[in-house]
C-alpha cells in the first residue's frame, strides 16, 4: 500500500525527464532557491552602484567649492581685505588695509580662517549626502616672485550596512579630499616691498661700507645668472 502511495506521489516523467514530487515540479523549487540568494544580490549591487554615483556628483561639488574659494580668497589677498566674498579692496584709511604684507602680515591667520569657512560654507550647499564631517585647510605658499593660495576640503560620509563592511574589515566610511589652487595677482605689492628693501639696502650700504661690497658681490652673480638665463631662452 505504501509503495503505492510512494508510487503516485513521487514519478517520473518520461517525455520530459523531470521528477515530480507530490504534484510539484522539483525545478521550481530550485527556481526559487535560486532567486532568493541573486536577487538580494542584484538589489545591492543597484544600491552600490547608485550610491557610487552619488559620491561622484559629492566629489565635483566639493572641487568646485574648493576651486571657488581658492579663487575668491586669492583675489581677496591680493586687495589686502578679508570680505572673501566681494573681494572689494579695502580702503587705506581702513584698519584691514595693510601696507608690505609681504614682510610682515597681522591679520593672515585670520584671512586663512574665514576662507576656509568660505570652502566649508561652499562645499555644503546642493549636497545629496549628508557628510559626518568636514575640515578644510589654507595656506598660502611663497615663491618670492609670486605666491599661491592652497585650499584643501576633506569630508567624510558613512557607508550604508558599514557595519557589514567593518566585519570584513573594511572602513564604514569614505573620505573625499580634494585640493585646489590659485595665484596670487598682486603686483603693487609686490613692487611696494621690493622697493623697501632697496630704500633699506642703500640706507645700509652707506652706513656701513662693507655691506655695499658684499652687495656688489651679489648683484654680479645675479646678473650672471641672468644673462645665462637670457642665453638659455635664445
């Protein structure tokens, strides 16, 4: 009697060869197995993918912020004010105007702190993700001839399930760093110091004679390098 009911509940089919078991195609079974592993699978990487994208449009948002600030905070250097975002020149009689800040500069650190709250101010606007922290970093680099204004941001944002990244030890955090820079068009200025240190450069020399022999020293050797540096261009 059992074998009979084994018989009727589990047969073959002969013009398919699948096995029928109680009625159902084991195949489906397999089907649905199957489906239950790639599709979670599938919905992730979709997930991952999108997200990746979203990061991207971040990393574009954040440079231009950066580029922006760069700009505006060198132009607002360069006119001796710290309003970064008019960039107006500030006016003699005002206490923000300094003369020879090449020498010497009072207010840089200043400067460099309400750009680099400029470039967070920038960086955070139109922003799809949410960052869990930003910092931004500027500084000024001198080559004597010329200077650069350097503005760096640097934001952070958490990794959705980051928790199962950190099992597999991954970071449930990504950090987008960028960097900018812009030059420092200040020709006045730069004329005003140079034009102090000859004024100060002749006042030495005649006090003290052997400082005009040594800088006659150094002005021969510069001119060399100069004439070597016209040959070399010719």
């Amino acid at each position: 009697m059992m074998g009979a009911v084994e018989g009727s509940n589990q047969r073959e089919d002969c013009r398919s060869g699948r096995r029928v078991i109680n009625g159902r195609d084991a195949q489906t079974g397999s089907i649905t197995a199957e489906a239950s592993i790639i599709i979670p699978l599938v919905i992730l990487c979709i997930a991952a993918v999108i997200y990746i994208g979203l990061l991207m449009y971040q990393r574009s948002l954040i440079q231009s912020a950066a580029e922006m600030a760069a700009e505006a905070g060198a132009a607002a250097w360069a006119s001796g004010t710290g309003a970064i975002v008019t960039s107006r020149p500030a006016h003699p009689e005002s206490k923000d105007f300094r003369l020879y800040r090449r020498i010497f500069d009072s207010g840089r650190d200043q400067r460099l702190k309400r750009i680099e709250e400029y470039a967070m101010a920038l960086s955070s606007q139109n922003e799809i993700v949410t960052s869990s922290g930003t910092a931004a970093e500027a500084r000024v680099i001198d080559y004597a001839v010329y200077r650069k204004l350097e503005v760096t941001v640097i934001k952070h944002y958490k990794i959705p399930l980051g928790r199962l990244v950190m099992l597999f030890g991954g970071s449930d955090t990504v950090t987008i760093s960028v960097k900018a820079v812009s030059t420092i068009n200040d020709p006045a200025e730069f004329i005003r110091t140079a034009d102090l240190v000859i004024d100060i450069e002749k006042k030495l020399e005649s006090k003290f004679p052997e400082l005009k022999k040594i800088g006659d020293k150094t002005r021969e050797a510069l001119n060399g390098i100069k004439d070597k540096l016209g040959d070399f261009m010719d």
